[in-house]
C-alpha cells in the first residue's frame, strides 16, 4: 500500500474514527490525546499486533471496494430511474405530437371531403335547374307549336261558332305558354343562384 492509503487503514483498523485524524500528504495529524493509541501500539509485541493488524487491513480493503462496487451500482440504479422517466415523458410527447398530425391530417381530408360535397350538391342543383329550363322550353316550344296550329285552324274556320271555339282554345294556349314562361324564369333565376354558391 502507499503511505497515505497504509496510514489511513492503520488508522481505521485501530478504529480510530474520522473526526480524530486528519492525513496529510506524508504525515498523519491526531488531536490532541488520540494519538496514544499507536504508542499502546508500539509497545506491543509485534508477533501479536502484524497479524491482527493485517486481518484488518485486509477487512479495509474489502469493504473500500464494496462501497466503490455499491457506489457505482447506486449511481446506474439512479441513472436508469433518471433514463426511464425522461424516456416515459419522451413517449408521451411522441404520442401527443403523433395525434396532433393526424388529426390536422384528419381535419384536411375532412374539409376537402365537405368542399368536394359540397361542389358535386352545388353541380346537382344546377343541372336540376338545366333539365327543368330544358323541359319548360320543350313546352314552351310545343305549346308555341299548338298555339300556330289554332291560329291555322281560325283563320281556316269557316264558320263563328268553330272560330269562336279556335279563339277559346287559343287564349287557353297563350295562358299555358305564359305559366310556362313564368316558370322557365323562375328555374333559370334557381340556377343562377346554384351557380353562385
């Protein structure tokens, strides 16, 4: 052993307690009264005091690599508690972070969903409002159609009561072209609106 290390197991061996000594660089310092205990030493014989003070060196040397042994497995005890609490907070704000992305990834293909619903309702309504101007005009056409006929079918008469019959049926004519009229403006005013939205 070195000096310093053999004076300090010397010391510890002789239980001599911390707060009695105090080792220096080449020199052991007692207070005042705890030094007698190496004199008692001295005095001794030696064939007595080398083995019990080996035994008990050895006994130091034993326990001083315990507590190294048990130091460093307290600090890899306190190290992997640190690790495991930094790692169980780490996957947390992975999960947090990783259900926020998909829920902006949600609300984006939502709101494409709603806009293309949206587009194909808007797309329906106008050509509802196309067939209906569509269907109303083919009336308005047929009637005008009609209408001619009548007119041919007066002006053909010979006599007042079928003229008068002609005149009846031709105001009955004008009167359904005008509903037709009114409602082909109207269809057409709904798809203007439909386009608008």
């Amino acid at each position: 052993l070195d000096p310093p290390l053999f004076c300090e197991a010397l010391a510890l061996a002789l239980d001599i307690d911390f707060s009695h000594f105090q080792l220096g660089r080449s020199k052991i310092f007692f207070k005042a009264g705890k030094g007698q205990v190496l004199e008692e030493l001295a005095e001794r014989d030696l064939s007595e005091v080398i083995p019990v003070l080996l035994e008990k060196i050895k006994l130091w040397e034993r326990r001083k690599a315990a507590s190294a042994l048990l130091q460093k497995n307290a600090m890899k005890f306190l190290c992997l508690t640190l690790y495991k609490k930094k790692r169980g907070a780490i996957k947390m704000m992975q999960h947090q972070r990783r259900t926020q992305l998909i829920y902006i990834e949600y609300r984006k293909k939502h709101l494409a969903w709603l806009a293309k619903r949206e587009r194909e309702e808007a797309e329906r309504k106008r050509k509802e409002a196309e067939d209906r101007r569509r269907r109303e005009e083919e009336e308005q056409q047929r009637l005008e159609a009609e209408r001619k006929k009548q007119e041919a079918a007066l002006a053909a008469a010979a006599d007042s009561k079928s003229r008068q019959k002609a005149q009846e049926a031709m105001a009955q004519t004008e009167a359904a072209a005008e509903a037709a009229k009114a409602k082909a403006e109207a269809a057409a005013a709904e798809a203007e609106a439909a386009e608008a939205l």
